[in-house]
C-alpha cells in the first residue's frame, strides 16, 4: 500500500478518508490491518444497531457479479475503523454515500467531538420493485 492511498481527500477523488496521511510504521500497519482483516458490515451490525467509528476511508472495489451472464461491477469499498479496533467494510452504493455524507460534516470523523468518534447506524428501505436501499446515519 502507497501513502497516495492514504492521503486521498474526497475533493480530488471522491473518495472518502478521515485518516490523513499516513507515514510512520504503526499508522501504516493500522491501515493496512484495516483493509485485509476487515468483517462484512452487512454481516456483523444488524441494521439500526450502534458501532462506534473513529475512521472511515474508502478505496475503489470490485463488486464480484452474482451471474454468470453479468459482469463485474466497479464500486467503492467502504471501511469503517471502529473504536474497538475491530473493521468493517461494505461494498454497498448506499453506504459508501451515505460515509461520503458524514464525513463532508465530520471530516475528522468525530475526533473532533467530546465522546472522540461518531455513533452511526444502519438504516434500510425495501423498494417497491424487492431491491433495498441501505445508507449510514449518525445517531445520537
């Protein structure tokens, strides 16, 4: 992994990254521990359940297709740090606009507020046509 990635800001990309930029060995280690040993957000919050995030930073993903007849999609792997050390990512659309959006309010990602992170959730909205929608909301 380079520092480019690290030091991605969401005006040049679009890509979200509350991280800065990373230099020393341990900051580099964190994120790199961040990206490999991440748990599928979708499989470890339940939607409306709290995490606590100190860092959220997205890197461009492939979304591998579920047919054979349809290909693999480009998408935005999101990862949320959490303040137990753990990470999750998601690949969702939603989400990822849903960490672009808190993190163009909270651009240290919640550092900068009395608790040190942000809560944020879940949320879900089923679609007329069976598709559904989730997005990443603050709580309080």
């Amino acid at each position: 992994m380079s520092n480019e990635l690290a030091t991605i800001s969401a005006n040049q990309t679009g890509l979200a990254n509350s991280i800065g930029a990373v230099q020393t060995p341990a900051e580099k280690k964190r994120v790199l521990r961040a990206i490999n040993a991440a748990e599928s957000l979708n499989d470890a919050v339940t939607t409306g359940e709290v995490f606590e995030v100190v860092d959220i930073f997205q890197t461009p993903g492939v979304r591998a297709s579920r047919n054979a007849q349809t290909p693999d999609m480009p998408c935005l792997n999101t990862y949320f740090l959490l303040k137990d050390g753990r990470t999750l990512m998601s690949q969702s659309d939603g989400i990822a606009r849903g960490a672009q959006a808190i993190l163009s309010m909270f651009p240290n990602c919640g550092r900068d507020v009395e608790e040190g992170y942000l809560a944020l959730a879940v949320t879900e909205r089923k679609l007329s046509n069976g598709n559904t929608i989730k997005n990443v909301v603050p709580v309080d």
